[in-house]
C-alpha cells in the first residue's frame, strides 16, 4: 500500500552492516558479552556490600559469643569451629546461659589439639559430671561426666566486708572536765616560795614557813560553762545485702571434652555451659 512506510530493519538504522553477515554476528556477540559482564560486576559489588554487614543475629551466634567461640572474637586464627548443638536462654533471674556441643571427627580432619590451639584452650583436667542443665537443654548421649578444662571452671568471687576507714576511725580527745597538767611536771606542796612582802623573811632562810597558795576562784553559777570539744565519729563500711548483690557472675564458662569411644585419634565431643 503507498500510505504504509515499509518496515525497518537493523541494517537500516547500521548501513555499514548492509551486506556483511559477519559483521552483524561479530557485533552481536560483542553486544551480548558486554551485557554479561555487567551483570556479572553488578552482582559481584552487591556481594561485596551485603559480606560485610552482620545480618541477622540467630541463637547460634548469642551463644557462641557468650562462649567466647565466635569467629568474630577470634578474627587472627582463620578458621572456627561450626557446633553441631547451640541452645542460647535465660536463667529465672535474667541471665543469658548458653549450651554448645561442637564434634571433632579427628584423624586426617581438624582434632581436638587443634581446637584448642585455635582458641587458645589449656588441656583437659581431671573428669568432672556434667551440669544437670546442660545434659537437659541439649538432650543428647552426652557423658554423665567428662575431663574439665581448669581455667574454664569459674572462680568465686570475694565476698564483700565491712572495712573501716582509717581516717574515720575514732580518735582520743581530752575531756573538758579534765585538770590541766603543769608542764614543769608536779611540785613538792611544803615547798612553796616565801612571801615577798614581809620584809624580815629571809629567802634563804629554812624555818621560815611560806605563806600559803591562794586558792583559785572558784566558778559561779553564772559564769557559762566551757564548750565541750567535738568528738570525731566512726563510721563504718556498710556490709551490702544479699538484695544488693548481682543476681549473676560475669561471664563464666565451663567447657567439658569426652573422647569418642572407638573414634578416630583427636576425636572429641566438647561441651560447653556459659552464662553472662
């Protein structure tokens, strides 16, 4: 029809591909190749983003960073340890417990010696029963009892005592009744100096007798009363009350290992019971 342009192709728009098929194939490839390998770096940089975000924190992650295990709390070893049982709760007081129950299969993969280097873990002590709780909250075949690692055994912490303050402590004081003290120390009564004005005394005289020591005035009723000295206070440390205590330790971890039984050497089930 004369009112209907014809059709347009691609060798129109591009006359330089009129009549070379190779051509128009070689651009096309180009064309897709480029397409692919900007997809390719759009998902690489998204990758790239989203790796160092933290994501969604689940109980695995609570539980192995209260146990100190988390591979974010040991960035320099390069390699950590997946549990196969992770169990993160609440004791009744508020306090986070966690339970993690991580097998070794030893033999050509990683042992037991090389968790322990990995974390930086003393050897196992004597056997020790597993806490009643951590057989209850992961409800396995876990051992009644297992070698204990000594520094993962918490250590009491002092309890608290009244101490008193030295510079609080009571100090003497005189009293305001007390005599006055002659610092020229005490002096004989009968021998008391001759008085001065009688003119036949004789100073060096013996038999004179002295006239006696006028007696001091005695206070009357209206002469006000000296002020008593204040008397400094004691005060002691108060003792806190068991209400005032915190209801749970710092952090404390127990960690158990139970070799397996006709296993592989460095075959291990390790335990581990820790609370915040």
């Amino acid at each position: 029809m004369d009112g209907i342009p014809p059709e347009r192709t691609v060798t129109d728009s591009w006359p330089a591909l009129h009549g070379r098929p190779v051509l128009r194939r070689t651009v096309a490839v180009g064309l897709v190749l480029c397409v692919s390998v900007a997809a390719a770096l759009v998902v690489r940089g998204v990758n790239a983003l989203t790796a160092g975000g933290t994501g969604r924190e689940t109980d695995r992650d609570r539980a192995e960073r209260l146990a100190g295990l988390h591979p974010s709390q040991h960035p320099g070893v390069g390699r950590f340890y997946v549990p196969v049982g992770a169990v993160y709760t609440h004791t009744s007081g508020g306090a986070p417990v966690a339970y993690l129950h991580y097998r070794l299969g030893g033999g050509r993969a990683p042992g037991l010696g090389d968790f322990l280097s990995a974390y930086d873990l003393p050897s196992p002590g004597p056997a020790a029963p597993l806490p009643a709780d951590l057989l209850a909250a992961l409800g396995g075949d876990e051992p009644a009892e297992a070698p204990e690692l000594p520094e993962s055994a918490p250590t009491p912490a002092p309890g608290p005592s009244a101490t008193a303050d030295p510079a609080a402590a009571p100090a003497e004081s005189p009293s305001p009744d007390a005599e006055p003290t002659d610092p020229a120390g005490p002096s004989d009564p009968t021998a008391a100096a001759p008085d001065p004005g009688d003119p036949d005394a004789d100073p060096e005289d013996p038999t004179v007798e002295p006239a006696p020591a006028a007696a001091p005035d005695e206070p009357t009723p209206d002469d006000p009363a000296p002020a008593p000295l204040p008397t400094p206070t004691w005060t002691p440390t108060p003792t806190p009350t068991p209400t005032d205590l915190p209801t749970h330790a710092p952090t404390a971890r127990r960690i158990y290992v139970a070799t397996i039984p006709g296993g592989l050497p460095g075959a291990a089930d390790i335990y581990i019971r820790a609370t915040g």
